[in-house]
C-alpha cells in the first residue's frame, strides 16, 4: 500500500497515528516540534496523497488476472525499493547486528502487509480490505490509551467489524481473513518502524528494509514473468500502482509532515477507508451496501473522536 511516512527519530507520542501507506517510518511529527509552512498546502497534499495511494491499489488490481495480487505486489515492493534506496541512501555495510535484525524483520512484515492487502482486495473489495487493515494502526492507538472515550471509541470500531463480518451466503472469510492479516501485519510495521527508527538514523533503516524486501519478492516477479508473461498494459498497471501508491505518498509525506501536526495528519488519514471504497465503486464499480458504509463510518468515526478528544 500499500506506508511512506517522515524517518523517526524521537520517541513515539502517547496517541500513535493512523497512517495511509506502508514504505517508511510512521511517526509523523516528534512530540513538541512545530510543523513549519502554511498548513492549508499539507491539508491538499494529504488529501492528493491518499488519492493517489488508493487510486494506484485500484489501478494494480487490474492486472490481477494476468499478474495476479503477488506479481503486482512483487512490482510494487521494486518500486518502492528504488524510491526509499534514492532517498534514505543507507550506508549497508556500518549497520550492526543490532540494527539489522529489525530492519530485517520489517522487510518481512512489508512484504507480508502488501501482500495479504492486494489478496484481499482481489477477493472482497478495495473498500473493504483497506478497512479491515485500517484496524491495525487503530488498535495500537487505541491500546495504548487508557481513557474511557478511547474504549467506547474501541466498542464502535468493534461493532462496525462485526457488522462487516457478519455471516452471509456470499460472504468471502479467506478474504475477510487476508484483510485481517493485513491489519496484524501493519500493526507490527509500526512497533517495527519505531525500534528501526530509533536505532537506524534518518530512512536509512526504512530503504534497506524495502530493499530487502525486494530481493525477497525477487524469485516471484521471476516466476511469474516466466510462466505468465506480462502484456504490456498489466505491466503499466503494476508500475502505476507501484508508483502511486509507493513514490508518490512517500514523497508527499515527506513534504506534508514539515506542515501539519501529527494529530491532524492521523485525523486525515482515518479518511482513507471512506476514500478507498469511493475509488472501488469509481474505478471498478465495486459498489457497497448501506451495511458496509456504516462500518466503515463508524471504524472511521472511533479513530476521529480518538485523535479529536486525545491529550496533545
């Protein structure tokens, strides 16, 4: 997705923020630092960025039948790779044990995130597999927060995921699941991302984890150029997802941070679930019924009120 978020360096703050994409550290903002600029450029950057993000998973799900979701995930991760190795540059060969170990780990859990997400998405809706994963970053903020708004803000969110997992004859569980994965795969990327992002200076830590993760993906892209060779537009679909849903939040994060509070970059980025099953129903005509649309509102809603009535 898909994350590209500023490097960390300082602590995590006590209310952790949602995030939108998956290639870089996601804690937006060091506690006590004013973003810089006019805040009204970082509010339409955000909302270009998870148009982008979202835009480019619908995208890449339009070579799923030639590539299926690991050989788009498989382009997604090169691209990524080629961004954050461009702009982290990490110096290899000083990291020690201690920093590789997981910047090693969070080489997996990228792969894994963007995998089970572009297999969810393939089965139950961009819509929907976006929500689900959205629960990954809300539980940890949730979780690390002791208030009563916080565990009524949990209560919603439950309820909204109950309601979107109700059984039915159409119902998709091994989809359902793959959203769930990818939301207990996002959820460490972010434990991950802070232990990189602490012992690994800048996106130093970040790029060789993306790096990493593309020669892992290496094999698949391999095998599946092999027996299923791509036509020429399920390649531009891939490189356009990889593209739109990798280099250009990233780049846009790394602009967007310097503007806005990370309390209102986590605010924004609970949007994403609503701005993803408006991309599905657009671009492929995934259309939802009002049992779905409550849930999302109501996910979304319990990560709002969360960051809205959270301590700065």
């Amino acid at each position: 997705m898909d994350a590209a978020h500023a490097p960390a360096s300082a602590p995590a703050p006590a209310q952790p923020t949602a995030t939108s994409h998956r290639a870089g550290p996601d804690l937006p903002d060091a506690p006590g630092r004013k973003p810089a600029g006019h805040p009204l450029a970082g509010v339409l950057i955000m909302a270009g960025s998870g148009l982008s993000n979202q835009t480019g998973a619908a995208i890449g799900s339009l070579a799923f039948p030639v590539l299926g979701a690991s050989g788009v995930v498989a382009v997604r991760q090169y691209v990524a790779a080629i961004v954050l190795l461009a702009v982290g540059r990490p110096r290899l060969r000083s990291f020690t044990k201690q920093q590789w170990w997981p910047v090693l780990l969070l080489a997996l859990v990228f792969g894994a995130m963007n995998l089970s997400l572009y297999s969810a998405i393939d089965r139950i809706g961009l819509g929907l597999a976006v929500t689900l994963e959205f629960l990954g970053p809300l539980t940890i903020a949730l979780s690390a927060s002791h208030r009563r708004t916080d565990a009524c803000c949990a209560l919603v969110a439950l309820a909204g995921v109950v309601t979107l997992m109700r059984p039915q004859p159409s119902t998709d569980y091994l989809g359902l699941g793959l959203g769930l994965l990818a939301a207990a795969c996002w959820a460490s990327y972010i434990l991950l991302n802070r232990t990189v992002g602490r012992r690994v200076p800048g996106a130093q830590g970040s790029a060789a984890a993306a790096a990493v993760s593309a020669v892992l993906f290496l094999p698949v892209g391999i095998a599946i150029a092999v027996q299923h060779p791509p036509t020429p537009g399920a390649a531009g679909y891939a490189i356009a997802a990889g593209v739109l849903s990798s280099a250009v939040p990233y780049l846009a994060d790394l602009f967007t941070l310097r503007r806005v509070p990370a309390q209102t970059f986590g605010l924004f980025m609970s949007v994403n679930p609503v701005l993803a099953a408006v991309v599905g129903w657009v671009l492929l005509g995934q259309g939802l019924g009002w049992t779905e649309w409550a849930s999302i509102g109501a996910i979304v809603a319990a990560n709002a009120l969360s960051i809205l009535t959270s301590r700065a």
